[in-house]
C-alpha cells in the first residue's frame, strides 16, 4: 500500500486526468503513421534534451535533433560509430553533453519499447538503465551499474551566482542503502498489482528512489524513467506517455520540483517512508501531466505545417539541421544549395511563420536559426 494518503480533492484530480489522457489517446489513435512517428519522436528530443539539461548537460533540443539523426541514419547504426563525426561537430566543451545524450538516448526508447519487460521491476533492471545512460562517459566506467561508495546528496545549482544548495541529504552507501532498494522494488511489485491510481504509486516510487540516491551519478535521469516505466504499466498512460515530453515540463518548472521534494523530506532521507510529505510531490505531477498534453498538441500543429512545406522550403530546413549550432545568412545558402536568392527569401519566410526558424537582425546582415 501507498505510504501516504490521497485527499478527496487529489482523487477528483486523478480523476480528472484520467479522462483528459483518455481523451488524448482517441486523438492520437485518429492520427496517422507519419503523424504519429513524428511528434513521437519531437517528444523523444525534448525528453532527452530536458532530462540531461535538468542534470546540467549544455545541448539544446536542435543539437540533440540532429545528433539523433546522425545516429540513426547512419549506415552502421550506434553512437560508437558516429561519435568522431558528432563531437567534430560540435564545441569541444559539449564533450560529456554529447556522451550523456547518446546514453539518455538508448536508455528511454529501451523503456518505450520493452516496458513490458520490467513488470515485475527487478533491482538487475535498474542496474542496467545506469550503465545504459552513463555508458558512453568513461570517468563512470568503474561505477557503471553500482550503488555508492560516498555519500551524495541532492543539490541545486544556480546557474547565474554558481552557487549550490543541499536539496535533500540522501541515504547513506552500504547497507542502508541497499537494504532500502530491495524494500522499495519489493514494494513497488506487490502494490502494483492492487493499486487502482498508478500514478500516486509512480510518485511514491520516484520520490523513494531520489531520496535514497543509490548510485553516484545519473540519479535523476533514472528517476524519471521509472516515472515512465511506472505509468507506463497503465492502459491509458500507456498510449499516450510516448507522445508527451513530461521531461521538458520539469526541465520548465525546475526550482519548483526542488522545493517540492525538500517540502516533501523536510530535505532529510528516512528510512521510514510515513514520515515523508509525497502528497505534495502528487499535486506536482498531476499539474505536470495535464501541462504536458499541451506539447502533444503542439507537436501536432508542427507535423501539420511540416507537410505544409514546399519543396525548396524542405531542402533548406535540411541545410539547417545539419549546421545544428549555426546563424546563417541568405549568402551561405545561395552559395552552398545555389538556389536564386528571391527562392530562398521566400522559403525563409515560410519557415518563419511555420517557426521552424527564427530570425536575428535586419537587412542583408540578417542571420537565421534553428526552432525547436
């Protein structure tokens, strides 16, 4: 059973949801194929990108884009195979960005596509989802798939004054911690089978797993694919999670979801869990849930001015794509794609008002850049 208790109010909530992810799923459903595989892989980008920007990674969702791209098109399929050609691409001080990213990136479409086979959740799973995402950055190698040798803790880190702040003081390496692992996947398996919400069960998961911090590193992007996994374990959450970035809503509301988990800890592991506030982490997850149909709706209206495109207007926004961290000016087109330049003018504007690219300055000096 769950170690908090849900108010009326939450299950009108949780209600609530239910039917506005119902609702989205006939929609998806209505969509087709090519519809489908491209805001399901929009999502993927701005998942991938919020989750390793939320852990202090330098790319953006364009990058990530066209690093995706570069990896699946390639002829031998895999980062290993294209990471000269990627990392030649970008700064060198994007280095473990890229490393993180190509991790992050194995480690979700394995939850996508083989969610089933982490029902029931077994600790080897877990273990694995690490090495997955840290398994291109060689300082983790000697702690790929571990739980802890020193303590750790959760910090925020402000960006601007560089100065870091103990969010949460996790639980301590050795037996604690993986004494409390093997009570929260056993618990998680047995409640799962008798929950009716699946959704106060994936916080109360996650919540658990941030404060016991088990492995050195990468803490956070596991906690969000469990998230995942959990709903994922749903009928409803199933048909519709693929589609919606819930990364990019945390990514959005990030000194938020810091002050919810220290309100829900008093900022302290337990080894109790009834001690702990996780409906407060609840009211947080519902809001992010129901803000995150808005990205599908969004990438929705992005397929449909996509297909919008004229030809040239394609051709150009390909040139785009692979110059990921370029401002470009109407010269390096004419001169690289030798299209005439009132052609070009004229599909820059369309991509403009598709905001598929956005415009700096004016005149002949005007440079152009990706959206994402």
């Amino acid at each position: 059973m769950l170690a908090y208790k849900i108010s009326e109010e939450q299950t009108k909530k949780l209600k609530n949801l239910q039917i506005k992810f119902e609702e989205t799923k006939f929609l998806i459903e209505a969509f087709n194929t090519d519809k489908k595989n491209f805001i399901k892989k929009q999502s993927l980008i701005s998942n991938i990108g919020a989750s390793t920007r939320i852990e202090n990674a330098l790319l953006t969702d364009t990058e990530i884009e066209w690093i995706d791209t570069s990896i699946a098109t390639a002829l031998n399929t895999g980062f290993l195979y294209q990471q000269k050609y990627i990392k030649d691409k970008l700064s060198k001080d994007k280095e473990r960005s890229i490393e993180e990213v190509a991790g992050y990136r194995e480690a979700i479409q394995i939850v996508f596509d083989s969610y089933q086979d982490f029902v029931p959740l077994r600790e080897a799973d877990i273990k694995g989802l690490h090495r997955e995402i840290l398994k291109y950055y060689p300082k983790a190698n000697h702690y790929l798939g571990k739980y802890k040798t020193h303590s750790n803790s959760v910090i925020e880190t402000n960006h601007n004054t560089k100065t870091k702040k103990i969010i949460l003081k996790t639980a301590d390496p050795g037996i604690i911690t993986e004494t409390s692992m093997v009570e929260l996947i056993n618990w998680f398996n047995a409640t799962l089978k008798e929950t009716t919400w699946v959704l106060p069960l994936a916080v109360e998961l996650v919540f658990r797993f941030l404060a016991i911090h088990p492995f050195q590193d990468g803490n956070g992007r596991i906690s969000r694919l469990l998230f995942q996994l959990a709903l994922l374990s749903d009928p409803t959450f199933e048909k519709v999670v693929p589609f919606v970035a819930l990364d990019r809503i945390i990514e959005k509301t990030r000194n938020q979801y810091y002050l919810v988990l220290r309100k829900c800890s008093d900022g302290e592991f337990s080894v109790d869990p009834k001690t702990y506030k996780i409906q407060y982490f609840l009211d947080y997850m519902i809001k992010l849930l129901l803000e995150s149909v808005d990205n599908l709706h969004y990438y929705a209206k992005k397929y449909d001015n996509y297909i919008q495109l004229a030809e040239t207007s394609l051709k150009i926004l390909t040139f785009f794509k692979e110059r990921p961290e370029h401002s470009i000016q109407t010269q390096d087109i004419f001169q690289k794609l030798n299209i005439p330049k009132r052609t070009i003018q004229y599909s820059l504007n369309q991509l403009i008002k598709f905001e598929f690219l956005q415009k700096f300055g004016k005149g002949p000096a005007s440079r152009y850049k990706l959206v994402f």
